[in-house]
C-alpha cells in the first residue's frame, strides 16, 4: 500500500506547510536526501493550541506532549509533500530529531517522541522506522512545546 493512502485510510489531512520563521530553507534536498528543518506543533489551522504550548512536565503532560510530537509529524510531512510532490517517492525516513521543552528532570522524553515515531511507521510500513535523537530543551520557538526535524531517503 502506498504512503499517500495510508495516509488517507488513517483519515489524516496534511496541513499547509508552513513558511520558515527565519533565514533558512523549509526543506533541503541533496542527491537522494531530503532534509526537513524543525518544524513545529501548528494544528489545522495553522497555529499552535493551548494544549501544545509550553513545558511538558509543567504546562503539558505526556499525552499532549505526544499529541504535540504528532502534530509536528504531520508538519514534516506536508514539507515532505511539497518538495517532493509524493509521499509515494519516499524510500525511507532515515532519521528523526525532536527537541522536546520540559521542565528540570521530565525524563519521558522518549514516550513523547512516540507520537511523532508512531506516525512514520503508520504511514511508510517499515520503511517508516528511523534512527532517532531526543533532546529536552529549556525553550522553543513559539513556545511549542515539541519541535521536529527529519531526514528521508527518497527517489
């Protein structure tokens, strides 16, 4: 099954990709690499929600801190989408990044970054697990409380 049908079997709609906040590139693509910059936890509607704001550990609890992570998968994938035209000529995500904002000692890191992990097996198979790194930080732009980057090999 493809990517771009999975997506539609889960029922998800990618949002408008979103524009760089500053003097760098949405997405850089370089042979067979498409690298995705950070991207962060804007909904639908193109802004981030209350719930997906602020510290994971404070302001935030696990649920929506994944809930965050998915959210900015999804962003990853609309960038995905607009430089390749396809999720269908994606081989492989190679790698995820999330940058997660949490209070002093939150240690959960990995079952926040769950949301976003889940998602790319979801909509790739197997060719949807990727090596990963996740990081708590102490802020983030916007105050999202997740941010994503990625890396796929693609065709």
């Amino acid at each position: 099954m493809s990517a771009e049908q999975r997506l539609k079997d889960l029922g998800l709609v990618l949002p408008t990709p979103a524009a760089a906040l500053a003097n760098y590139m949405p997405y850089v693509r370089t042979g067979h690499l498409l690298v995705i910059s950070g991207q962060l936890a804007f909904g639908p509607d193109g802004t981030i929600g209350e719930g997906h704001r602020g510290k994971v550990g404070h302001d935030v609890f696990n649920e929506g801190g994944r809930e965050a992570a998915h959210l900015c998968a999804l962003n990853v994938l609309a960038q995905t989408k607009a430089a390749l035209g396809s999720l269908d000529k994606v081989k492989r995500c190679v790698r995820l990044g999330g940058f997660i904002n949490c209070t002093p000692g939150f240690t959960a890191l990995a079952a926040v970054m769950n949301g976003a992990s889940d998602l790319m097996v979801a909509v790739f198979g197997e060719a949807g697990r990727h090596a990963r790194t996740t990081i708590g930080v102490a802020e983030l732009p916007l105050d999202s409380t997740v941010e994503l980057e990625a890396m796929f090999e693609v065709a």
